[in-house]
C-alpha cells in the first residue's frame, strides 16, 4: 500500500516537466522576440542606405532647380534651369 503513494509521488514531477519547461522558457522566448525586433527597427541595410541618400539627392536637387527658378529673370533662364534639372523629374 506504500507504493502507490511513492510512486505517485515519484512520477508527478516527471509528468509536470513539460508543462514546466514550457513555463519556465515561454518569457525568454518572449523576450528575445522582442530584442530581435528592436534590433530589427534600429538597423539598416545597405540597400536602405542608399535608397535614403538617393532620397536626400533628389530633394536637394529639386530645391537647387525651384532656387534656379525662382532668379531667374527671362524665359530662356528658366528654359535653361528646366533643362538643367530636366531627368529629375
């Protein structure tokens, strides 16, 4: 009659390991989740990189043409600034 008890005793906590395990490493998963994303968000490929120089580029390109435009005094200065920047478009 002894057994029984002892058994049981002995195989609870091996029928619990699982469900402990998963208890126990279930915040860790979380939180490296969570790491890999913000280390996600706060790097930039080289590609990224380039597309946003690109961007920079552009705009100040377009804001050199609109200056050209804007001083320039005859048709033939604004015809000469539109072509100037003309493959921006």
């Amino acid at each position: 009659m002894r057994a029984l008890p002892l058994l049981s005793a002995a195989l609870i906590p091996l029928m619990l390991s699982g469900c402990v395990s998963k208890i126990v490493t279930a915040p860790f998963r979380a939180a490296g989740t969570v790491v890999e994303t913000a280390v996600d968000a706060t790097t930039q490929t080289q590609s990224e990189r380039e597309e946003d120089l690109g961007r920079k580029v552009l705009a100040d390109r377009k804001r050199q043409r609109d200056l050209c435009l804007d001083e320039a005094q005859t048709k033939q200065e604004r015809r000469n600034c539109e072509d100037a920047y003309r493959r921006d478009d």
